[in-house]
C-alpha cells in the first residue's frame, strides 16, 4: 500500500511530504536531506468488539485488521454479528493481550470474553497498555473521554484528601 505523508520534518522543522510504500519511508526532506519521521512497524492489533447476542466484549489480539478477525469470528457460526468497538495498536501482540486479560480477570467468563461493559473494557484496556484507543463507535469514545476525565477528577480528589 502506498501512502502520501505529510508533515514537519522533525530534524529542521520545515514542512515536507514523503511516500510511504508498504510500511517503508521513500524519500528525505528537501530542506535537509534526512529522513523527516519516524516510522515503527507495530505487530498487530488488541481489539475489543461485542455481539448483540452474547453478554460483555471479547478482547483478542490479530495481526491482521480489526474487520478481518470480525469476519473471521462471524463465521464460526455464532449467532449476531460482532461489531468493533475499539483497537489498540501493539509492538507485541501476546504480551498486551496478556496484560488487558490481566486487569479484566474478575470480569472473565471464558476464553476471550468478559462481562463488562463496553466503556469500561475500553477504559481498562486503556489503564494496562497506556495506549490510546483507535474507536469504531463516536458515541462510546465520548463516554469513554467522559468516564477518564471523570476518574482524573476524582483522583485530584482523593490526592487531596477531599474523597
């Protein structure tokens, strides 16, 4: 896939587009020479996707897009439709599956699934990998920004002995 990148560069700070073919920087700043970004391949993906039919979220990893893992999963023959929710990009797929399965473990049910709430997966997942979501959904992002800047809040809070 070729993608056109836009930017300042960051070694002399003038603007600059580059090509990006199939993960790999093709071309420098004209201004400097260098190469103006920096690019770090990343292993795959944590996905957090419900089904209408099944209680809670499943939390899994893939090293192929959110879409085709819900295609995939679609055609076990379960029945509703998975739905995304939100992805978390990884170096190393296994261990932050590991790390969010982790902070989720009293919500578990089996394999992959856990029955919690939508929002609060996405949060908690957030909290283990100190990643930012990527969301499939406007409305559960701007409950999740609501429920972080609700928790930063009352953290102050307790910080100063108020809670």
């Amino acid at each position: 896939m070729l993608i056109d990148v836009s930017g300042v560069c960051q070694k002399c700070k003038s603007d600059v587009s580059i090509l990006v073919n199939d993960g790999a920087p093709q071309g420098e700043c004209q201004e400097c020479g260098e190469a103006p970004f920096a690019f770090k391949r990343l292993e795959g993906i944590i996905y957090v996707v419900s089904n209408p039919n099944q209680r809670g979220v499943k939390i899994g990893r893939t090293t192929k897009s959110v879409h085709d893992r819900i295609k995939q999963l679609n055609s076990t023959g379960v029945a509703g439709s998975f739905e995304p929710i939100a992805i978390f990009p990884s170096k190393n797929t296994k261990k932050d599956e590991k790390k969010a399965h982790e902070k989720l473990k009293r919500f578990h049910l089996e394999k992959e699934h856990f029955d919690i709430h939508e929002v609060e997966a996405v949060l908690k997942t957030h909290r283990a990998l100190r990643t930012t979501p990527i969301f499939f959904n406007d409305d559960i992002e701007e409950r999740f920004k609501l429920k972080a800047e609700q928790a930063k809040i009352e953290m102050k809070l307790k910080i100063k002995g108020k809670v």
